[in-house]
C-alpha cells in the first residue's frame, strides 16, 4: 500500500503549509489536503479521495497529518525533509487504525487535541510534584506539612491509576492549595 497523508493545516500561515507540502511531496508521500468542508467526512472516505486544495478559512485550531500507515521510516525521511526546510512543525501526527478509520476527521482532531491536553497537564503535575520534594518538613509549620504530604501523596496515587483529565485537574487543584497553605515556621 503506498504510504499516504491526509493534511489539514489548521492555522499555520501559507508558507509554512506550503514548506509542508513540499517536504511531503519531496519524500514521494501521496497527500491530500483536506479544507474546513471535509472534517466532517470518514478518514476512511477521505483516504480515497484525489483531491488536492488551498485551505483558507479554519473551522480547528491545530494543524495534523494523519498517516495510513505508521512506517518509521516514513517519519525518519519527513524528519530530514523538515530539518532540510527549516520546517518546526507544532501539529500533531497520527495513524490510521481500525479504531479510527471510520470516525469523522474532525472527531480524531478532537482525541488528539484532548489527549495532547491530559499530557500536558500530566507533565505540569509531575512538575509541581518534583518542585514539592525539595520542600524541608523543619521549615514548616506541621499541620500545614501533614496536608502538604497527604496532598502529594493522593496526586502520586492518582497518577499511577491514569486517572482522567478531571481527576487530574482536582489533584492538581489540591497540590496547588496545599502548597499555597503551607506556613514557615
């Protein structure tokens, strides 16, 4: 099967799509351009589809390019082609699956925006958490001590269920209160 891209440039200026689409055509990489019209169509129909368009006007915010197959060597030779352009590109990449070969485009948009999300703020929390560890139990207040370790204590065990992003975002909210609350001695 020959390797294939679906591009959507979400608000990247003209020139650096256009570097894009000249690196992909560099690697010999078939790829359509998809416009605002076509997020709602299957990646499966979208696959098929010949066409080649100037996008305009963005309906999403993130550019991505979804690959039909996730060949490492495909994305060592766009890599080169990139870095040859001067090409930093911020999107998001992803594969064609039998999960997601029938959803809406705009739908596999989303999964990789909200999960791009939860590592973000999954890398902040670990952040914070590492930030915490420094902190002297002597240089504090006990009481505000204690709620400081039972804090960092219920982050550590969330994080290791892979909890969601709300449960995140309330362990992340308690971290924060407890550091805020901690009185020196």
């Amino acid at each position: 099967m020959q390797e294939q891209v679906l591009y959507y440039s979400g608000v990247l200026d003209q020139k650096t799509s256009e570097a894009i689409l000249a690196a992909l055509e560099a690697c010999q990489i078939a790829y359509t351009v998809l416009e605002d019209s076509d997020l709602d169509q299957s990646i499966q129909s979208l696959l098929n589809t010949k066409k080649q368009a100037v996008i305009v006007n963005r309906r999403h915010q993130e550019a991505c390019m979804l690959f039909r197959e996730g060949k490492e060597q495909t994305f060592v030779k766009l890599r080169r082609a990139f870095a040859q352009r001067q090409i930093i590109y911020s999107g998001s990449k992803a594969v064609v699956t039998k999960h997601n070969r029938t959803w809406p485009f705009i739908k596999l948009l989303e999964e990789v925006e909200e999960e791009h999300r939860y590592f973000q703020l999954y890398e902040a929390i670990l952040k914070q958490l590492k930030e915490s560890e420094v902190l002297r139990e002597e240089a504090y207040e006990p009481h505000t001590y204690h709620k400081l370790q039972l804090a960092r204590l219920h982050v550590f065990q969330t994080l290791q269920k892979q909890s969601d992003y709300s449960a995140l975002l309330s362990v992340q909210a308690e971290l924060q209160q407890a550091l805020a609350q901690l009185c020196k001695k």
